[in-house]
C-alpha cells in the first residue's frame, strides 16, 4: 500500500467534506433562507451537528441527503459533488407541460435520430 496514494485520498476526501459543507450552508442561507436549526429539523439532524456539517467537520446520512434534495430542488450530484444541475432544473421546467407518454415518445424519436446520426 502506497503510503502518499492513501494520504492524497484523505486530504482529497476532506476537502470535497469541505466544499459539500459550503454548498449546504450557501443552500440553506441564500436559497431556503433557513437558520441552521430550522434546516436541521427538516432534515432530521440537530443544529449542532449541521453546523458541523457545514464547516466540513461531518457528513449527512442518506435519508437527511434525500430530504435536502427535495426542500432545495437540487439535485444529489449537486449537493455531494458540486456537479451543474442547471440542466436538469431547466429540463424539468420545460417537460412539466408534457405527459408522461408524450415524454416517453420524444425520447424514443430521439433514440431513433441517435441511431440514424451513427450509421451516417
């Protein structure tokens, strides 16, 4: 085992805890406009422990990760990686006109262009 591997794994790990906790305090002042034991509470945490959360000090379990996804609208990728969920918000802003079947449709059409694209 590579001694420096596992020690740039470790300080590659906390800083992604680090910017995650960022992210959820940026989430829950500028977007929720939440105080940290509200946030908390809805997410099924203490305040105490979401303060730690934000200053890169812990990490939310599953079940508190879903709650914050669907009281912030974000996306899990956005709020662990810090991934573009613009696309996906957008996307669903434009689909919510749409029924299922409608949507199901226009995706089968685009799979055919796809395959039609490729043998060109």
């Amino acid at each position: 085992m590579d001694i420096n591997n596992s020690i740039d794994n470790f300080d590659l790990e906390k800083i992604e805890q680090i910017e995650r906790g960022k992210r959820i305090k940026e989430i829950r002042e500028n977007e929720l406009h939440m105080n940290k034991t509200q946030l908390a509470k809805e997410i099924g945490v203490s305040g105490q422990f979401l303060g730690l959360v934000e200053e890169g000090k812990g990490n939310l379990v599953y079940k508190s990760i879903k709650k914050l996804k669907n009281l912030s609208g974000h996306s899990s990728d956005y709020i662990l990686y810090g991934l573009d969920d613009t696309i996906i918000k957008g996307t669903k802003k434009c689909l919510e006109n749409y029924s299922e079947t409608e949507i199901i449709n226009a995706i089968k059409i685009i799979k055919n262009i796809t395959f039609f694209i490729k043998d060109n």
